[in-house]
C-alpha cells in the first residue's frame, strides 16, 4: 500500500518532546512506515498564533533545526525533498520521500523577504493561518471575519512566484474566497491539506460544496482529515461518508489524505500511520473501486506535486 500525506505535526511534536522519527510512540514514526510500499509525508513546522517577530522566526528555527536533524539521522531511509526530480528519486531507490511546510503565516513574520528564506531552506507549502489571525489573514476561529491582509495578497503573490503552494485549511471564508481570486489570477492551484465536508460534518474547519468545487475546478487538492471532531464521529464509516460525498460531487482526482497525525485526537481505528490500512480496506469494502481508493491514498498527491513543484 502507498500513502501520500498532506498534514501531519510529527516533526514540531518531536522537536517540542524531544522524540525521535524513527521510532517514537507518537502517530507516526518511519519504524510504523515500513510496511508501506511507498510513503511521501508533508512535515509541517506549526506556528503559534500569537508569535511575531522575532520570537516567531526563533521559534520556526528551533523546529526546523528537529527537522534537519531528524531527515539527516534518517537519511537512508527518507530523503528531503524539494523539487518534483527529487521525489521522483527517493521513490525510485527505495525511500520514503519527505517535504517540509509551514502552517501558519505568523513564520513569515510580515516580511515579504522571508517569503524567499522560507523557499531557499526548502518549505514547499505554507498553510496561511492556524486558528487565529496574523499579519496574512484571520483563521476560521478568529473574531476577524475578513479576508487576506494587503500584505497576505502580497505574500500569496509572492509564494506564487517562488513555487510555493498555498494552502487554505483553517482558513476564515473570507480568506478562502480571496486566496481562490489569486489563484485563479496566477493560474497556481491550491490546497486544502486537511480538512473536510461540511455537509458531513458541520464545522467551520471543514469546507462547503461551493468551496469543494471551486478547489476541483481549480486543480487542487483536499486532503481527509482523520481528527474526529472534523470526521462527526469517532467512526470510520464517517471518514468513507466525507469521501463518498466529495467523490459524488466530483472529486475523483482532488481527493488525498491530510490526517493531522499528532495534532490531534484521531478516530480510534485509525490511531497512527500503521493503521492506515484499515481506512483502505474499509474504503474497499465500501464499494470504491481500487483505482479510486490508490488515487485517494497516493496518485492524486503524487500527481499535483510532480506538475505544482519545479
Ligand atoms: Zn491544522
């Protein structure tokens, strides 16, 4: 079985807790990854809402440094990847393939210079908020029911330019509907790397139907999110019902996996990567066609990372 995961908080829990990636007792470890043919993970570095300046940049630093340390510690196992070529090559000789992202703008600690740093030290996604607000937008908890900043427009053009995708998941309305304009102005696609359907779920985190088929129209990708507030049910028949729905509105090619491993509470079943074969026989056995359920777990993400990274 392959995986290719939109979201997890492995690495800023490892940092924090002092933990190892290759074997920890965490959501996800490379150890609980072997039994997969093939595993591409985006590692996020999770940015406090309230940080600024520079305590917001030394803490980005600290957790970057777990990261370097971590991929290099691992490096016969799991290769830093930055470009479409590179994941190309881990995959070929037998790794698993790593890529490094932000979730949270707070890190970009409103200077457009930073935007740059970022790509050079090679973050390849950027989740504009958490919950909160920065100097880019207002997340979906925030009291600010506006949308991006100036200076957020500013930064979204920017990361455009570089070739860093934009992610909206936590994301205020607003903010959605600004970032799909810049979208659609620059012709880059965006993501929602872990949320679901509102429809299923009512949640502000989770998205519409108008959301969900803008993000297909778009060329994007909306990864599952296995916290089971978001699901509706600490059941994973509630995952299935999300797919279900999003695959009868179209998704077919949009839908990928975000499961939010180690930041949060997950359904039960599905309590750490080595379950994750669970959710795949389970979609199976629902009915999905195999071509569908791989898409879902692997060819979608691998597909949109191969054309969106240079
Ligand atoms: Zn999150």
């Amino acid at each position: 079985m392959k995986l290719f995961d939109l979201h997890c908080d492995t690495i800023t829990e490892c940092s924090i807790e002092n933990k190892k990636l290759l074997k920890n007792d965490l959501h996800i470890s490379i150890k609980d990854a072997q039994y997969l043919s093939e595993w591409v993970q985006l590692f996020a570095i999770w940015m406090p809402d309230d940080y600024r300046g520079e305590q917001a940049c030394q803490y980005f630093e600290n957790i970057y440094h777990t990261y370097n340390e971590q991929m290099n510690k691992n490096k016969k196992l799991i290769s830093k990847c930055t470009t479409s070529k590179e994941i190309e090559q881990a995959i070929q000789s037998g790794k698993f393939a790593s890529i490094l992202t932000v979730e949270g703008g707070s890190a970009i600690a409103g200077d457009l210079d930073r935007i740059g740093y970022l790509h050079e030290i090679g973050v390849r996604l950027v989740t504009l908020t958490w919950n909160g607000s920065n100097e880019i937008a207002n997340g979906c908890m925030s009291r600010d029911e506006s949308g991006l900043t100036s200076f957020g427009k500013d930064a979204v053009r920017k990361m455009h330019d570089l070739g860093i995708i934009v992610d909206v998941s936590h994301l205020n309305d607003a903010g959605f509907y600004d970032v799909a304009k810049l979208s659609q102005d620059s012709g880059k696609p965006f993501v929602a790397t872990h949320s679901n359907s509102d429809f299923i779920c009512a949640h502000k985190r989770n998205l519409t139907n108008e959301q969900i088929n803008i993000i297909i129209e778009n060329g994007g990708l909306i990864g599952i999110n296995l916290f089971w507030q978001f699901v509706g049910a600490d059941s994973c028949d509630f995952v299935y019902r999300h797919i279900y729905h999003m695959l009868s509105l179209g998704a077919q090619n949009t839908i990928a996996m975000g499961s939010d491993f180690d930041g949060c509470t997950t359904v039960t079943q599905l309590s750490g990567i080595d379950k994750m074969h669970i959710l795949y026989d389970y979609l199976l056995s629902r009915n999905i066609e195999q071509k569908v359920v791989d898409a879902i777990f692997f060819d979608n993400a691998y597909n949109f990372f191969i054309n969106n990274l240079s």
